[in-house]
C-alpha cells in the first residue's frame, strides 16, 4: 500500500481478501486487531483516490462490518 498505483492486480486480490477475511475474524481476536479499523481508515483517506474501486469498496464494506460487530 505504500504505492498502491503501481500494485498488480493480482496483489489487489489478495489484499482485497485478506480485508474481508481480517474483517469477519476480527471478533475472535480483538488484540490483534484492535488497530485494524484505524489502519482501514487510514488507507482510504490517505489513497481515497488512486484505490481500484473495488478495492475502495471492500475495504468501505470491512469497516462497515466491523462497526456492526462493534
């Protein structure tokens, strides 16, 4: 993520389903993952405009359900 520009698409996969995987284990370890929301928040305001859309969706969706799970 540092140059999210010049990532392959197959690098965004993975990201992207490592998000949503992170984002539904979440619950089961908040230690680990305390931070997680804050790391999303900050790659969607730091490359809001250069992110795959899809990629924006996903990790929109991630922080969306981790605010369900509270």
């Amino acid at each position: 993520m540092a140059s999210p520009t010049t990532a392959t698409s197959a690098g965004i996969v993975s990201f992207r389903d490592l998000v949503d995987f992170v984002a539904h284990v979440a619950d089961l370890y908040p230690e680990d993952t305390a931070s997680f929301p804050e790391d999303l928040n900050m790659i969607l305001s730091t490359h809001h405009a250069v992110l795959e859309s899809e990629l924006r969706e996903k990790v929109v969706g991630a922080l969306v359900l981790l605010r369900r799970k509270e």
